[in-house]
C-alpha cells in the first residue's frame, strides 16, 4: 500500500510544481484610484458591520481568524448532541 501512494505521488508532485510554474501568476485586488480610501468611503464599506450587537461582532472576527476550529467544533456539536452548554 505505502509503496502505491509513494508511486502515485512520485509522478504526480512533478506534474503538480511544473503546472504551478507554468499558470500564471493570479491578478492581485487593487482598489479603484489607486491611493487609499476616503472616509467617506471607509464609512461605506463598515456601516452594515454596525447594525449588529458588538459581542455578535466580536465573535465574528475570532472565528475568522481560526476557520478550521470553528469547522471542527460544529462537527464535534454535531456528532455530540446529548450534550449540553459546559459539557460540550
């Protein structure tokens, strides 16, 4: 078994870096002007994260900081759901 998957990635990781040589390099996000943003601007953009309560907002920036505990805590509540509040 170990021997097949060795095989198997021997001929592909050269495939794989040589493709990823090859591609071109992705378009990178440039904001419209090219200096920074107004206020005016800034305020646009953060005006809809205000309509929620802080502790919500709070939260939210946590979770996106550590995507794949939040995907592995969901699962655990998932398979787990006899238990409740501390327990879990």
């Amino acid at each position: 078994m170990r021997g097949g998957i060795r095989n198997v990635l021997a001929r592909c990781l050269p495939v794989g870096l040589a493709i990823m040589l090859a591609a071109p390099p992705l378009p990178r996000a440039q904001q419209p002007g090219g200096g920074p943003f107004k206020p005016e601007e800034l305020e646009q953009i953060v005006a809809p994260v205000a309509l929620y309560p802080d502790p919500l907002v709070a939260q939210i920036f946590m979770a996106s900081t550590c995507p794949l505990e939040v995907i592995q805590a969901a699962r655990f509540a998932r398979t787990n759901p006899n238990l409740k509040d501390a327990a879990r």
